[in-house]
C-alpha cells in the first residue's frame, strides 16, 4: 500500500505544473516538433510562430516589446548574462550595487565580479527584510555600472522597494537589473517601471515548466544595455543566448505567464485565504513571522515557532507537509540564512525558521494534525527561550 504524499507547501523553490500548460507543451513535444530554426518547411515556421507568440506573452506581462525578451534557461542565467554580460561591456564603470539579501545567482555571479576587481557595494535591510531605497541611492557613484536587486525575496517573501529605487536612479547612467523569479506575473506593476532595464524570469515559479526563463532587456533612449555572450555558437536570441529553441518549454512559460496575469486576482484571494487558514491553524504554536508582513506577498511566510529548531520541525511533520529551511538550492547543506542573519534576528529565529509556500491551487493540509504531532518536541528552554 502506497502511502500519502504530503501536502506540497515548498511552491518558492518550484510550483506544480498547470494542466494547461502541460497539455500546450505536449503539443510541441509531439506533433509541432519543427525546430525553430528551420525556416525551408512547415513545421519549422509552426515552431517559430510558437516562440514569438511567447515572447509576446511575456514581454506582455512587464509592459514590454517582442524584442525585449531572450529566453534563457532560468531566472539563474538570466541573472548571470544580466551581471557578467554588461561587466563584459563595462569600461571604466566597475562599480555595482546590490543587497545582502539576494538569491546566490546574484551573489556569486557578483563575487566573481570582485574576483576580476569590479567594486561591489552590498546593502543590508531593516529587521523586517526590506532594503532602503535612500540607502541604495546614497551607494551611488559616478562609475556605478549596475544596481542589482530582487523583487521578491525567496525566503521571507518580502517584496524590495524596485519602483522607489528606480525613481531614484533617474538623472543616472546607472542600469537596473531586477531578480524576478519570485514576482513575475504576480507583483506586476513595479517591474513595468520603465526604468528598469533588465529582469530574470524563471516559469517554473509560475506553474510553468523548469529549465526555461526569460531575460528582458528594456530599451532606454532606443538602446538596449549592451550585454556581451558568455556563451558562443550560434544566432540564436540576438546572438546572446546560442542553442536550439526548446519549443515546448518556450511555450509553456508563455502560456503561464498569460494564465497568471490573467487570474492574478483570483490567485491572489486563494493565496490570501490560504495564509490566514495557516496562521489560525498553527496559533496554538504561537508563531513568529520573519519579516513585516504588511511588505509580504501572501504565498510565502518564514515563522520560527518557540521552542523549535528547524530540522526538527522537518523531520516531526515530513509525512504531513513538504516544507523548507531556506533557498531550494542551499537547503540540502543548510547552514544559518544569510539572509536571515541580514536581518539582525536572535540566534533563536533563525536556527528555528521555516518556509511555507504555496500557490492557488495548493490544498490545505490538516492544521490541527501538524500541532498534535509537533506538540511532543517543543521546548522552550532547549532554546533559550524564557
């Protein structure tokens, strides 16, 4: 006898595919199967049609042009060419901007950065996970290349300030590039700012497929940031990105994106519903929220519960829920958040935080099974807790 899955609340790191999205990529896996690259026969120009219609459907999303879009693997290259493309183009301008709170395709691509002598400035949020716009600016300098900030954060959900910060950058030659893989579709109107100028897109986050994304590079005063390669071999995606279309997965994050502006409201209701099912259920274990929830998108929430760590948390509920400790990408060597400890918070919090996440067709589990089970390992002094 097959027993349970648990209930699937980890929709931060990877989200269930749609059924119609599935059904659209099946299509292009099995009877539209043309390359897009081949131009001399049907199939070919069927597949091409796909992915412009796509990109149509993405740059749609964020107030863009069909041009502006370059499909990419994920949120993960995308950032990567955002950083170390316009670096490769850079010049005398070695100086960027970011936070302490960024997602590691953020961090590491800009250690590299440090690595090859480019100037990083990192800024730290308040307490409650949201970085100060003024701080930003004040970072400032006339050889500033780059701001590279996220939208939404992945651990603690809280949404960064991207249209106040680029506010601020205007009367600047500083570019603006913006994680999004936590946001797109969802906290829309920010990243139609027209002065960001670039933003990493993952589908994966949107009940699309993995291993596809997207980077926009919006025009400023008709030229686009100059981004040189970090990979060669062909035409392909302005010569930026060179590879064979994957059709179906290109397909699937446009539909996605389209579905997800589309019911945005709904989504939003049910995820809203949803977070307020999980803080009455889990009230008898008297939790904590990391981060002020009044800046939080309503699909994630990072709450440490007294007298809990973590992994104990983990392991007491594993046949009930599938949660997190962090980023998907860090949680199986997981050491204290990094962001987390940005934030300042007691020793205590952070060995005991936890990430819920979930979507809008996410079902709720039992509440009172996961405070019956959880109740035998509580302990407040184990903790320091008094």
């Amino acid at each position: 006898m097959v027993s349970a899955m648990p209930v699937y609340l980890d929709c931060a790191a990877t989200t269930p595919l749609d059924p119609r999205v599935r059904t659209e990529i099946l299509r292009y896996l099995d009877e539209d199967y043309g390359n897009a690259g081949s131009r001399t026969h049907e199939l070919g120009r069927r597949a091409r049609t796909a992915v412009e219609h796509a990109r149509d459907r993405v740059a749609a999303v964020v107030g863009s042009a069909r041009g502006d879009v370059i499909f990419t693997s994920g949120a993960t290259e995308s950032n990567n060419l955002a950083i170390l493309g316009l670096a490769a183009a850079a010049g005398d301008r070695r100086h960027i901007v970011s936070t302490t709170i960024e997602h590691h395709a953020v961090l590491e691509p800009l250690a590299e950065l440090s690595r090859r002598g480019f100037d990083v400035t990192l800024i730290s949020p308040d307490q409650g996970g949201a970085v100060d716009p003024d701080a930003i600016r004040a970072a400032l300098r006339a050889d500033t290349l780059l701001v590279s900030m996220m939208h939404v954060n992945n651990e603690t959900g809280i949404i960064q300030p991207v249209a106040e910060v680029a506010d601020r950058l205007h009367g600047t030659e500083a570019y603006l590039h913006v994680d999004a893989a936590q946001g797109f579709a969802r906290e829309i109107e920010a990243l139609r700012h027209t002065r960001v100028d670039l933003i990493s897109v993952s589908a994966h986050k949107i009940n699309g497929p993995k291993g596809i994304g997207a980077l926009v590079m919006r025009r400023r005063d008709g030229r686009r940031p100059p981004l040189q390669p970090l990979m060669f071999g062909g035409g392909q995606e302005r010569q930026l990105r060179p590879g064979t279309m994957p059709v179906p997965l290109t397909v699937g994050l446009g539909l996605a994106a389209e579905l997800a502006v589309a019911e945005a409201d709904a989504r939003d209701a049910r995820c809203r519903a949803f977070r307020q099912g999980l803080l009455a259920g889990l009230a008898p274990l008297e939790p904590v929220i990391n981060g002020d929830s009044r800046r939080s998108v309503p699909y994630i929430l990072n709450v440490s519960f007294p007298g809990l760590d973590a992994d104990t948390a983990i392991d007491a509920w594993a046949d009930l829920v599938a949660i997190s400790n962090g980023a998907a990408c860090t949680s199986q060597s997981y050491t204290c958040s990094h962001v987390l400890s940005a934030m300042q918070l007691p020793e205590w919090r952070k060995d005991a935080a936890l990430r819920f996440s979930w979507c809008a067709a996410s079902p709720e589990p039992d509440w009172s099974a996961l405070v019956a089970a959880i109740e035998p390992y509580r302990s407040v002094e184990r903790v320091g807790i008094t």
